[in-house]
C-alpha cells in the first residue's frame, strides 16, 4: 500500500454515493482493515499497516513524569484516617 492508494481512497469519498461498507471494504482491499466474520457480525480489525504505525507511535511516546507528586499524601492528609470497618461489619474496600 502507497501514499497514492490512500490518497486515491480519500478523493473518491462520496458521502451521497458511498456507504460505510464500501468504505470499510476498500480500507480492507488497501489492507489498513481486516474484514472478521460475515454480514451482521462482521467487525474489522487494524490492518498490519496500522498495527506498525501504533507500534512506532508508542515506542516514540516519552513516558508521562506526574506534575503533583506530593498531592496523593496531601489528599490522604486532608481526608483523615480511613474507617478500618463499615455497617454491619463490612471492612473499607470490601
């Protein structure tokens, strides 16, 4: 799949005389889907061209550094001690 065959595949969307299916199906035929099962239970999933791209944005993404390390503990603080049990002997959590 090229450039060209993405580019193709955007200028002729029609929204008057296309449906969703041809779209899905051509997104198939370039091999950005795979097609599962058949007529209503049909779903698709991310072609390889996809599954490489997310692959390669994630291996590029920079890990996320909290802003407010120090907000989990003032939180904790200002709601106080947590109750060890509830109603009719339930524990916290439970």
């Amino acid at each position: 799949m090229s450039l060209t065959d993405l580019e193709e595949f955007g200028s002729g969307a029609d929204p008057n005389s296309s449906t969703s299916d041809d779209d899905l199906g051509r997104l198939a035929e370039l091999g950005l889907l795979h097609a599962q099962g058949e007529t209503r239970g049909r779903y698709y999933t991310a072609g390889e061209p996809l599954r490489d791209l997310r692959a390669e944005c994630r291996r590029r993404r920079r890990p996320v550094t909290d802003p407010y390390p120090w907000m989990r503990s003032r939180l904790a603080e200002a709601r106080g001690p947590r109750p060890t049990s509830g109603p009719a002997g339930l524990t916290a959590g439970a």
